[in-house]
C-alpha cells in the first residue's frame, strides 16, 4: 500500500518505521528496506544510487546509498523507453485494530489489507441494542503500545481485559471488542466492553477504562509492566507481529502506552556529511581536477584501466571515454590518464568497503605500518583476479591513503569510540573549509572562497579568524535507524538493522542536496581569555543543566559529556545568528541548518557552518552566501546580537535555571533562540543567551559583550 511522500520526507521525517497519516484517513507504517524497490543487481535502478560519499560510507559500514525512487507513472505519448515507471515505496496498515464510528465494535486487520474492515452492528446500548446499523467503514484506534528497543505492536485490548488472546482475536463473529467513549474528557472516559452473542441477546463479559494505562513509573515500568505483560518483539515495518504470519522473538522490555500520533513515537536517526573532494594537486589545471570530481566518469576511466593489458589507463582509452562523455572539453587525453594513474588508480582498492579493510589490516600487522608491493599483489590477486597492474605501482598512493585515514581516525582517538567517526569526519570537513582558497581542489561540489578578516568591522573582526563563504557545497543525509520514547538510544548497529530490514544490506537511504553556506571560526585567543577569565562563572551556571543532561542521559542507558560553555557559545550563537538570517535573506526558518565544530582535543575545532538545508539538484541561488560578504554579515551578527539582549519572556528566561527540552537550557525559549528541529543538530538543548552577552546580575561575563 502506497500513498504520495517526498522523495527527502522517505529520509527524514517519514523514515522506515514512521507511522504516516494520509488522507482517507488511513494510518500507515513505513515498511523496511527488504521491500524497497531497489534490486542492485537491475542496471536500470543504478540511477537510484549514490557511490560518490565514501567517507560518511564507511562510516556508516555500507558500500553506497540509495535515493528513494520518485513516482513516475506512463505518459500517453511519452517515449516508449522509459525506465523505472510506477515504483513506489512500501507501506503497510497500522494500527491493526479498527472501531466502527457508529457503535463501537473493534475489528483486526492485517497489514496488507487496503480497505478497512466495514461493520453493520449490532449496536450495544440504546433503543437500538442487538439491531443492525447502516454498514460504516471502522477507524483505526487512537492508542497503540511501544518499548524502548524499538518496537511497536498494537494496544493490547484483549490482554488489558484479562481475557485470553486465541478466544477474542477481532475476527469471530460471535464475539467482539467495544471501544466507547463516555463522554469525559480524560482517558478514564475511553472504555473498551467485552461482548458476544447469545440466544437471550448480547452478554457483557467484561468492561475496563484506560485509566491508568499510561501511567510509567521512574524505573520504567508501566502499567503493562504490572500486569506481566512484557514486549513480544513485533515490527510492523517489517510485517512482524499479529498482522503478519512470521512469529516473533520476544524483546523483554518494559512496554508502555502512548497515543498514535505521539511525538516521542519515533525519531528517525539521520546521519549527514558536507562533500570533500579526495583528489588534490595543486599542478594539474582545474578542468581535470574537475573532471576526476565527476564520480561516473571517474568509475567509466577507472574501468578502462582495469581492461587495459597493463592495468594502467593509457591515453588513447582516455581520449576515447573524454570524447565520448565531455566532448566540449579542451583536456589533453595524456594529461587526464596521468591523472588518473597518480590520483585516483588505487581507488580501485579502497573504493570497495571490504578490500579498504583488508588494507587497514595488513598496514596493521606490518613492522613499520606500510603495505608492501608483495600485500598488494596478494590481496589483487584475490579481490581483483582480473586486474594486471605492476603492484608497486600503487605502493606510494595507498601508503599515503592509509596514512591521511590513519592521521584521522588519531584525531578522534582521544573521543570516546562511538564519538571517533563524528569527530573524524567533521575534521576533514573543517580542515577543507579553512584552507585560504582552494587552489588543487575540484570545485564542482565545494567552491570555498575566504574573504579577509580586515575588511569587516571590529565585532568580526576581535571574535572570528576566519569567514569563509560555501557557494556550492554537497549534503548527504543517511538514514541508519530509529529510536522510540527517547530521542537518543543505546542500541547497537546489529539491532538497530534488525528494526529497518530483515537481513543487513550493504546500503542505506539517503537524498542528496545542493546549497551555500557561511563558515565563521571564532577566534582562539579570544576564546581562551573568555574561559579564563568566565570559564568559572558559566561552568558554575551549566551545573544544574548538565546534571539534567545526565539525568536523561542515564534514563536512556547513553553517555553525555557535560557540556562545555565554549560548546553551548557556539551553539546558542548559531541559533541567534539563524534566527537574524531568517529576517534578512527570506529564508523559511525550517530551510538553514547548524553544523557544529567543536573539539578541545587534538584537532581543536570551534567553527560554525549555517547552510541551507532545502537546496534542489542545482543548489540556492546565493541568497545566503551574499549576507556573509563584508558589510552584510557585520550588520547581521550586530542584529542578531541586540536582539538575544532581550527576549519576551525576560526576566524569566534570563533568569532561568534550566528550561526547554530536558530542562537542558538556560536562558534560551521559543521567544528568543529556539529553532525547528530539523535545523538544530541538538534537539533544541545547551542553549543560552548568558554566553552571548552576559546576564542580569553579571552583563560582562557574555563573549560579545
């Protein structure tokens, strides 16, 4: 079953698992990634793909990503060689349970059915009881039951009655469910009523309120945990549980009411990664470094490689593929081979996710941490029988490939180990976008161009060091899974792919967007005098805050490090200065995106990307970039910062001691500093103006005041 969703909305809010309403109405789930309409094997579903992000893929543990397909259906006199018409994304029904709107009467469905179950009585009370009604299409309930692992399964009506499952399944027709409503307006008013047919008319077998079915104590336990009734696993994503046929493996965990369209229902975890070019040398001309960015044609001149006699590619094969695809192009066919065979010939090994393993490994057993010609033709012979390359051609570039991944995974050594790839990876995007122009580097997906610190004024000038203006640059964002109840969850990658597709797969979803952005790098200096001379007074103040961030941290079985005041600096200001952009350039709030760069080890970050996160496949048409020339970002970030000097809601917000999701903020509300969540990387935490400029009782201790 199918119904219209975006092709970014099957990522990101809709992901597998999300229950979607449509109209109709009908509720429906996001099924799994088995059902996807995606066969690696169809080269027509190639177009579906996406090879070209290697670092976040092997982070993620996966060899590529894939697009959801978009809806195409045929035209009359359209051409007749259209390919991928009419694939659509996989949903199914749920909840399972329905209600008649007229009287009541419960009915299970499956997750296949299309239509929902019709019922035409009897009604159960009035001066109608025991007569048939005009038939009604049922509804399905408001109510449906999670745990923390993940998993989703109905109410358990039947069971919250303290009847047996196999004799009241929502089928028979002599026995049946009632759901009522009595009129009150807490759940103590919605009663579900036992009922079956007999020869003296309808009998009640049993009748029971909600009240209570919601309650959840501290340790968890919910008023399901009293009744031993424990979670049984289901996953109607992937048609697990009583709408299916495949039994199921129980979970354990506490399971806990809530209502169908919840928010902490699901949170869909999204993983993203900025474009950064591999292939730099400052002494090729930019229209080949150019060229080797373009990741089919790079894949088109790397095959030619592997059918040549030598292993190489020559530039007769070269010219031949340059004609063929870029035929406009003024390239010279020798150059672009030589290219090729320096820069990107050994990516025939570390493109593949298992082969780039294997290397890491054998770099690791060796004396002095490099891969010998003998290693390499070794490992050749076994992953890439056919390719007949001189081994110790590739000896220095895969030497130096391994050193740049081993410098950066060193980087992140000092983090904790689910922490290294973030950190790994935000570093080579803040390496990329603080270098002074981009010389060397292919500029089809990231063009980075500086604009000297002098030529702004004094505000800019004593807290940043650097403003870099993004007008192009790449976003990939990868779905890797979801969570329930809390935003966050503990659940490793193995069981996390047990939620979102039956067998683990080497790819994941994601869509690709193309936009601009503005990097800021606060001064160092300035930074270090701010802590040492108020580093004291905002720790003191991020007291409570951190204990309530650990607090929820604990309830969810995650690790938080307490926040540092120069963290909830950078952060806070990115809202602020978001906030200002929205006014200034007519961007929908919804529409710029924070990305946070922050370490205090080993490589030290405090940089600030804002970037427009709704960009097509041609990118923004530069709105944004131009508020971060000289002049205009000056009077933006002024702007911005008179106007977090007073909020709505002060002296309470100013004032406050922890508020805002998870009593994590400070002095920050939805009047002065909240932002939707798809632009906050933080789900709206570690905010406060005091960082900005200062509080009531001390207005020096701010970093701008």
């Amino acid at each position: 079953m199918s119904r219209p969703v975006r092709r970014s909305q099957a990522v990101s809010p809709f992901g597998v698992g999300a229950l979607v309403d449509f109209p109709g109405p009908v509720s429906l789930i996001h099924a799994g990634l088995d059902a996807w309409p995606f066969d690696e094997k169809n080269p027509d579903h190639r177009e579906f793909r996406v090879d070209d992000e290697p670092r976040l893929a092997r982070r993620l543990g996966v060899d590529f990503f894939v697009q959801p397909p978009d809806f195409r259906q045929v035209e009359r006199g359209g051409s007749g060689d259209a390919v991928n018409l009419g694939l659509k994304l996989p949903f199914l029904r749920f909840p399972l349970w329905h209600s008649c709107p007229r009287c009541g009467r419960m009915f299970e469905a499956k997750y296949h059915h299309r239509l929902a179950p019709e019922c035409d009585g009897p009604i159960g009370s009035g001066a109608d009881k025991g007569k048939s009604h005009r038939k009604r299409r049922a509804i399905q309930v408001r109510f449906v039951s999670v745990c923390r692992s993940g998993h989703l399964r109905d109410f358990p009506w039947v069971e919250w009655l303290g009847l047996e499952r196999a004799e009241w399944d929502g089928v028979r027709t002599d026995r049946w469910l009632r759901l009522l409503s009595t009129g009150s307006a807490s759940i103590a008013g919605v009663v579900v009523v036992a009922e079956r047919a007999a020869s003296s008319g309808l009998v009640e077998v049993a009748r029971k309120s909600l009240a209570g079915a919601f309650t959840v104590e501290s340790s968890g336990a919910s008023a399901f945990t009293l009744m031993k009734l424990m979670c049984d696993g289901q996953n109607p994503a992937l048609g697990i549980g009583d709408g299916g046929d495949d039994p199921t493996d129980p979970c354990g965990q506490d399971l806990r009411a809530v209502l169908r369209g919840a928010s902490n229902l699901y949170f869909g975890d999204v993983r993203s990664s900025i474009y950064v070019p591999e292939v730099e040398d400052s002494g090729l001309p930019q229209d080949v470094l150019d060229l080797l960015d373009d990741h089919s044609f790079k894949q088109e001149l790397l095959n030619g490689a592997l059918a040549s006699e030598s292993g190489t590619l020559g530039a007769k094969a070269a010219g031949v593929i340059l004609r063929r695809r870029h035929p406009e192009s003024e390239v010279k066919a020798e150059v672009l081979a030589a290219a090729v065979n320096k820069h990107i010939l050994h990516e025939i090994l570390t493109q593949p996710r298992l082969i780039a393993t294997a290397l890491v490994q054998k770099a690791k057993t060796a004396v002095d941490g490099r891969v010998t010609s003998k290693m390499l033709a070794d490992l050749i012979e076994v992953a890439v029988p056919d390719w007949s390359v001189d081994p110790g051609l590739l000896v220095d570039s895969v030497n130096s490939w391994l050193r740049h991944r081993e410098g950066l995974e060193a980087a992140g050594a000092q983090q904790r180990a689910e922490d290294v790839s973030d950190c790994t990876y935000r570093a080579e995007e803040y390496r990329a976008f603080s270098r002074d122009g981009q010389d060397g580097l292919p500029k089809v997906n990231l063009l980075v161009r500086s604009k000297p610190i002098e030529q702004y004024t004094d505000l800019v000038r004593r807290s940043f060091s650097r403003v870099a203006l993004l007008d192009k640059l790449r976003e990939t964002r990868a779905f890797v899974g979801f969570s329930r109840i809390y935003t966050s969850s503990n659940t490793p990658p193995v069981e996390r792919w047990k939620l979102i597709s039956r067998t683990q797969r080497n790819w994941l979803p994601a869509v690709v967007v193309r936009g601009e952005g503005i990097f800021l790098v606060f001064d160092n200096e300035r930074l270090a005098q701010w802590n040492t001379n108020f580093g004291a007074n905002h720790k003191e103040r991020l007291k409570h805050a951190n204990r309530n961030l650990q607090a929820q941290a604990q309830r969810r079985e995650v690790h938080a490090e307490d926040a540092s005041p120069t963290l909830v600096l950078l952060h806070t200001f990115a809202h602020v200065l978001i906030s200002q952009l929205v006014f200034d350039c007519g961007y929908g709030s919804s529409s710029l995106r924070e990305r946070i760069y922050f370490s205090e080890t080993h490589p030290q970050m405090t940089g600030v990307l804002i970037y427009t996160a709704a960009g097509d496949s041609e990118g923004t048409m530069g709105g944004l970039v131009r508020m971060g020339e000289p002049g205009q970002l000056d009077r933006t970030i002024a702007r911005a910062l008179d106007r977090a000097r007073w909020c709505s809601s002060d002296p309470v917000c100013i004032e406050s001691a922890g508020q805002g999701p998870d009593n994590c903020n400070l002095a920050a509300c939805h009047s002065c500093a909240l932002l939707p969540e798809t632009s906050c990387e933080m789900q709206n935490r570690l905010l406060d103006r005091g960082m900005l400029i200062g509080v009531l009782d001390d207005p020096e201790i701010g970093f701008f005041s």
